[in-house]
C-alpha cells in the first residue's frame, strides 16, 4: 500500500512539473510572439516610410544635378530649393539645404550669438554666460572667462568630462557645453532647433535667403511671423533671384537686415537634402549630406528621426 502510495505521489508530482514546465513555456512562447510581431510591426512602419524617403532624395539629387541643363528654366527656376514627390503613393517633400543656409559656428560674432539665445528666453546676462562657455569650450587655456566653465565644472558633473578646448567639430558638441540644454538643441513647440541656426561646415560670409530656416530668418531680419510666412511661400513658388525681390515682403528695417546677413548666391560645393513624410500623426525626416565638386560626388553624413 505504501510502495502504491508513494507511486501516486511521484507520478503526481511529475504531472505538476510538467505542467510547470508547460506554463513557463507557453508564458515564453506567448512573449517571444507579441514581441515579434511588435516588432515586425515597427519595421514594417519605418522601413516603409525610411525607403520612400531616401527614393524622395535620391530623386532630389537627380533633378538638382540636372537644373543647371535645364533650357526651358530661367536662372531662378534652376536654383530650385523644394521638391514634392509621389512615391508609392505618399507625398514626400524634399527641401535642399546648401551650407550657406546656416551660420558657420566657428565665425559666429559674440552679438549674433547674444541675439540668438534670447529667442530662447535667455536674459542678456544669461545669453553672455553661455558665450562665456563657449569660448571656454574651444579655447586651448584652462582660464575662466567670466560666466564660463573650464575642467572643475566639468569634472564635478555626475559623468564628468573634459572641455573640448579645440574648434568644434560635431554639432553634438553643443550638448556639452554648460547653459545648453536638450529643449534648446532639438527644439520643442516653443522653440527652434540650435541646429537650424549652426553648421560646423566651412560657409560663406552671407546666408542663402532660398534655404535659410523660418527661425534663422525671423533672428537675422526681425520679421514678423507674416512677413516670415510671405518670404518662405515667395520662395517655395519661386526662388529669389536678386534681394530686391524681398522689398515689398517686409519692413524697411527688415529688408536693411536681409541685405546685410542674406544673399541669393548658393554654395554648391556642399549641400543637405532633407526629406520629410507623414505617417499618421508622426513626421519621418531623413537628411543626408553631399559635397559636389565637378563630376566627383562625396557622400558626408547621414541623419534620420521622427517627431
């Protein structure tokens, strides 16, 4: 009796672990599925809209190649800056971004910087720290200007690091540096983007008015946002060909400020494409950076994101 007892009980405890080992394979299972199908989904979603873009620059950069053969344009028509696309049936829009549309960081003057961090809240005081800190981050000494910050500050950060002290060569720098805050670098609803505003790339002396950011215009002009609108639907129509083509778009002391930071000359050597596509409530953008020198075609960087 005891010897059929003590059967029954191991074969019952052998059910229960079996039946263990089933649940705990099943929970498995289950997971590994959701999981992959989650992910499939997610995929599916960026590979669909990420291909249609790079077809979207990929397209750009034939037509813009083949603009300057174009008989049948005038000179403005051939510095086209805005592309629209129908590819797989999605609207991609595809702008071009030449260098000259933004400020070269490393000539930066100390008031434009001032202006600039203003637009973001920032007390005069405040914007001069930040200055400070720049010029802290790029020098070579370990000396403090006033309001900046050398090695102590940040070595007493939680991941501490040191200072550049050497010109910078990645816009991602800016995060770095003290005063400059995520909000300020990637833009939010309130404010733009610092990299609308900066390039680490070498560019001319003026910006390119046919390229420049809404922010980079609305900083360098003081536009209001109407004459901001009117100057960039001006030329998505049809790109300036001369800065007399603003007068009648802005005020007197706006179109002195365009003529004196902005020009409707283009620096081909080195330009970005960035394309951008609506999925439901979420925009895809992709930009990818060329150098074009003759017949030679040195592809630079590539960035994606979605907001």
């Amino acid at each position: 009796m005891r010897n059929a007892a003590s059967e029954r009980g191991s074969i019952l405890l052998l059910v229960l672990w079996i039946v263990a080992a089933l649940a705990v394979l099943s929970a498995m299972l289950s997971l590994r599925t959701r999981v992959f199908f989650r992910s499939q989904a997610y995929l599916n979603a960026r590979t669909g809209g990420f291909l249609e873009l790079e077809g979207g620059i990929q397209r750009a950069f034939y037509d813009i190649l083949q603009l300057p053969t174009r008989k049948d344009l005038d000179p403005a028509e051939r510095n086209q800056s805005v592309f629209n696309y129908d590819i797989g049936g999605s609207k991609v829009k595809v702008i071009r971004i030449p260098v000259t549309s933004k400020l070269s960081i490393q000539k930066v003057r100390q008031d434009v910087w001032r202006e600039i961090f203003m637009k973001y809240d920032k007390t005069e005081d405040e914007a001069n720290d930040i200055i400070a800190s720049i010029q802290d981050w790029v020098d070579r000494d370990n000396l403090l200007h006033p309001g900046g910050a050398e090695d102590d500050y940040y070595q007493g950060l939680p991941f501490p690091y040191f200072p550049h002290n050497n010109k910078i060569e990645d816009i991602r720098e800016l995060l770095l540096i003290k005063g400059i805050d995520e909000e300020m670098f990637y833009g939010s609803d309130k404010y733009p983007p610092l990299t609308d505003f900066f390039t680490v790339r070498e560019a001319g002396s003026k910006l390119d008015i046919n390229a420049a950011s809404r922010a980079l215009i609305q900083a360098m002009m003081e536009t209001t946002d109407e004459e901001t609108d009117s100057i960039i639907a001006a030329r998505e129509e049809k790109p300036f060909q001369t800065m007399s083509d603003l007068a009648n778009l802005v005020s007197p002391n706006s179109f002195s400020n365009a003529t004196r930071y902005f020009t409707t000359t283009r620096n081909a050597d080195i330009m970005t494409l960035r394309a951008t596509i609506l999925r439901g409530k979420q925009t895809l953008a992709v930009e990818e950076t060329f150098q074009v020198q003759g017949r030679t075609i040195k592809w630079l960087e590539r960035h994606e994101w979605t907001y």
